[in-house]
C-alpha cells in the first residue's frame, strides 16, 4: 500500500537529546507523507523501486499520542529524561528488554505509528529491496554524542548508537500495514556491534525479542507467513526473520565502506525523507547537530554517462541497494558504480561453487537469458541438469523467491539486451 496522509506538521528532527524533548511521543514522519515507507527515491525518483500507483489513507493523523505511562516515567538520575531510566532513550547501552514495549523506542504501544523524541526516522537511498516490504527506520544517538563524520567513507558511531529497522506486511484489501519485525543493531564497546530482532504480536500490540546476540544462539531464525498487496496481489508467502548469523553475512564484511552500519552514510543521505522536505537528510541531521563535520558542498552520489534514459544509472542504483553490501571485491566481486559495467559485460563468472553452462556469462550482450547476472536476479536458479549443481539466486538471503523488483528486473533485461552482441 502506500500511505498517503496529510503532509506537513512533523517536524523530521525533534531533539538531539535522545531523553529530554517535551512530548512523550513523536508521530513517525512517514506515516504523514505520500510515498512508501521505505523511502527508496521517492524524492529523487531516480530509483527502480518505484510500483506504481494504487493508495490509500491510512489515517494519518499525525496528533501526539497522550502516552500511557511508559513514556512519562519515573525521572532517575537523568532529570531530562522522561523515559523510565532503564528504557533505551535514557539507557542505550542497557539490557535489551524481552518486550518491545519496554525498550521505550514506541512507548504509545499498540500505537506504532508513535515514537520517542529521540528517534531520528531517515530513510536510505537506494534502499534495499527486501521482497518489496514497507520498512521504517530510526536512530538513536546517545545523549550529548556526535557522529564522527570526518572520513567521509567511514563514519564512526558512539557507543551505544542504537538503529532501529521495522518490516511491515500490507494485509488484506486495504493492505493494512501491519508490523512484523523490527530489527536492532547497537554500537558497543569497542567497536563491536550488537544485533538483535523482535516479532510483532499478531495484534500488533508488542514485540517479543527472538533473536538476541548476547546468547549465544546465532543460528535460531524464524519463518512467517506476510502478504504484501502491492507487490504479489496479496498472496501470502513465507518471510524469514534472520538469524544472527545472517545479519553478519550482510553487515559484517561490508567492505562498501568497512563497517557494519550499512544505509546510514553520506550517499545513501542525500536524499529528502519526505517530498516536501526543504533539505536533503544530510543537511537535516547536520543542522541538527549530529555530526562532527559539515557535510561537503558536494556529497557522493552516483553517476552515469550513457544516454539511455537513466536505465543503466536506475541499475547501478540497485545493485548498490541491493548487492555491493557483499559484492564489493573483498569477499565476492566488485558490482560498485565505478566499475559495474567492466565487471560484468563480456566476463566469466568466477563462483566457487558451480559453474554455469557454456556460452554463459555474467552478461551475454544481447542474451540475457544466458547472463547469469539477470537468471540470477529473477529469483530462479540455474539448472541443476546442466551441470548437476545450482548458481545460487542473488542475493542469497534477505528475500524469497516470490517478489522479485520487477522494475529493476525489466531495467536489466532491456540494457542487457541492448547490448551489441559482438561486443564480447
Ligand atoms: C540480505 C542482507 C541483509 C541481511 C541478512 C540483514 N540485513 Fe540489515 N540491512 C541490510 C541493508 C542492505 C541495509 C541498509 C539498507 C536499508 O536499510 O534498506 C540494512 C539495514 C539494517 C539496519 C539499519 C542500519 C543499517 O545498517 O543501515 C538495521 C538495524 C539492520 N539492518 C538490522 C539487521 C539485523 C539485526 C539483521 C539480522 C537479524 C539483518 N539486518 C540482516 C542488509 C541485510
Ligand atoms: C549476502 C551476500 C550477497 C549479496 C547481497 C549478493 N550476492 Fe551475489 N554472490 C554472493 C556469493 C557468496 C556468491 C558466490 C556463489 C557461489 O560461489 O556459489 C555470489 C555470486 C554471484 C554471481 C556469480 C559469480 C560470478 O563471479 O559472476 C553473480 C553474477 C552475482 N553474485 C550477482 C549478484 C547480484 C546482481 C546481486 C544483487 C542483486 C548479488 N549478487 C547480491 C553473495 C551475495
């Protein structure tokens, strides 16, 4: 669905002070802008995410929640804080509660759509894909703490810096949203990171913790069943909630900028959260104080020359979404901007595991049916009767076989085609 409610009214960035601030609750910008929540361009347009139209209101109201207690707590040693003392905001580096509730990250719960002043919402662009799911993203600086924007490529994040990701499912006719997940990464001492995950409760009242990466148990995930209207017509499909292990085979050799945090940087910022944002998040969260450094006059993004309409720059946008968190070449090939169309028009595959039939590429120009870049990215295996094993479909975690981008798909398959066949 798309949430389209009354713009205006929700000021991006409340307070620096992840305690202090006078209302309880802030009402989440993106339930008050057109748009999907995940962001994905819908200021730059220069995306593949975008699904089309369809909509519909969820209401967004926008009014602060009166708060029932949790947010107007106890006081403690923090005379600012008005979190219970042991909650998140006043605590990052706390124990992570079994309820979500209790962290005080959504302290008007069942209300969702609410959060504490704290929160900083942003969204990443490009984003990641993620079977087309909604999501919603938040940070969360210790009081007082600055990022330390001064290498550009690497930003380093206090401890106890706190990102906090949601993933929703859209049920039903009105493709209610409905959250599902949330997923947590924490700064800690040193620099490790710490990893966690709630699951929502069918009624979306609370969030229990199924995934904490302080015991041990990095294997343990769990499956659901999501519909997303928008994406499938609805039909309901199995979601995984990562385990830890996962989160690390993503976050953990990220080599794009050697760090675990990977949506929050200087090009993934420079977009507006909202349409009718006067700045970019850049801008926003420099002004509010959050970095070290001023953004440069000319921050990174990425670029590309050929005349085709913006096809081929709407797919490097993609693949950085989407691939270079592990295609980077440190651990797999390089699928970076710079370097995408080098490393994949006219040249062999180099996976370890299986090879794919002969006469195949990582791009065939003019044959995408034999480029194992677009078989690959359609979700679909290659076939074990070629050669008995299977490539494996890209990404391999993170999404199901049932919602391919469908937009970044057709993106691929034209420029691919368009290729002169000789050019090998
Ligand atoms: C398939 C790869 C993949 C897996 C698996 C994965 N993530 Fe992520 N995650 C990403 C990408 C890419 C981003 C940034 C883009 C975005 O938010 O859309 C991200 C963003 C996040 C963020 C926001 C901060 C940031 O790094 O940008 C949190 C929090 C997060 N993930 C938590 C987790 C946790 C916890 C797990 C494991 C339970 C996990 N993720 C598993 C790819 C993954
Ligand atoms: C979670 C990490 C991860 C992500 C994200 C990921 N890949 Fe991969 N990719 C791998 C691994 C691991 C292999 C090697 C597989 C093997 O050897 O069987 C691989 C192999 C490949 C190959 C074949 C190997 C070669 O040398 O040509 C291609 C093509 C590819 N990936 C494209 C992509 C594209 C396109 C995306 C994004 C849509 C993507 N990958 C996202 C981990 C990833």
């Amino acid at each position: 669905m798309r949430l389209v409610g009354s713009l205006g009214g929700v000021a991006l960035v409340t307070t620096l002070s992840a305690c202090g601030g006078s209302e309880p609750t802030v009402p989440s910008a993106s339930m008050n802008m057109g748009g999907r929540i995940a962001g994905g361009g819908m200021a730059s347009g220069a995306t593949s995410g975008g699904l089309g139209g369809g909509g519909m209101a969820l209401g967004g109201g926008g009014s602060h929640a009166a708060g029932d207690g949790a947010g107007a707590g106890a006081g403690g040693a923090d005379p600012d804080c008005i979190a219970p003392p042991s909650t998140l905001p006043c605590a990052p580096l706390g124990v992570m509660p079994v309820s979500l509730k209790a962290t005080g990250l959504f302290p008007a719960l069942p209300d969702w759509t609410q959060h504490a002043p704290g929160l900083q919402e942003y969204a990443p662009d490009p984003a990641l894909w993620s079977d087309g799911m909604e999501k919603q993203r938040f940070l969360l600086l210790p009081k007082g703490t600055k990022i330390d924007t001064t290498n550009r490529k690497q930003w380093v994040f206090p401890e106890g810096t706190l990102f906090v990701k949601t993933f929703f499912d859209e049920t039903g006719p009105q493709a209610t949203l409905r959250p599902i997940e949330t997923r947590l990464i924490r700064a800690a001492a040193g620099s490790a990171y710490e990893f966690f995950v709630y699951q929502w409760s069918q009624d979306s009242t609370d969030a229990t913790l199924v995934v904490n990466d302080l015991n041990g148990d990095i294997n343990a995930n769990v499956s659901l069943m999501v519909s997303l209207e928008a994406v499938n017509g609805g039909t309901p499909f199995s979601h995984t909630l990562p385990s830890r292990n996962e989160c690390g085979q993503c976050h953990e050799k990220n080599a794009v900028v050697a760090q675990t945090i990977i949506g929050f940087d200087e090009l993934r910022l420079n977009t507006k959260l909202r349409v009718d944002a006067p700045r970019t998040q850049l801008r926003e969260f420099a002004d509010a104080g959050l970095f070290t450094q001023p953004p440069p006059a000319d921050p990174a993004t990425i670029t590309d020359a050929s005349n085709d309409g913006g096809r081929l720059l709407r797919i490097k946008r993609f693949v950085f979404g989407n691939c270079v968190s592990c295609h980077n070449g440190d651990s797999q090939f390089d699928l970076r901007p710079d370097v995408f169309v080098t490393h994949t028009v006219g040249k062999p595959t180099e996976a370890q595991s299986v090879m794919p039939p002969e006469g195949w590429l990582r791009v065939v120009p003019g044959d995408a049916s034999k480029s194992v870049l677009y078989v690959q990215m359609q979700r679909t295996m290659l076939p074990p009767e070629v050669n008995g094993r299977r490539l494996r479909a890209m990404p391999p975690i993170g999404l199901n076989d049932v919602a391919a981008e469908q937009s970044a798909l057709e993106d691929v398959r034209e420029w691919i085609t368009s290729l002169p066949g000789d050019r090998q």
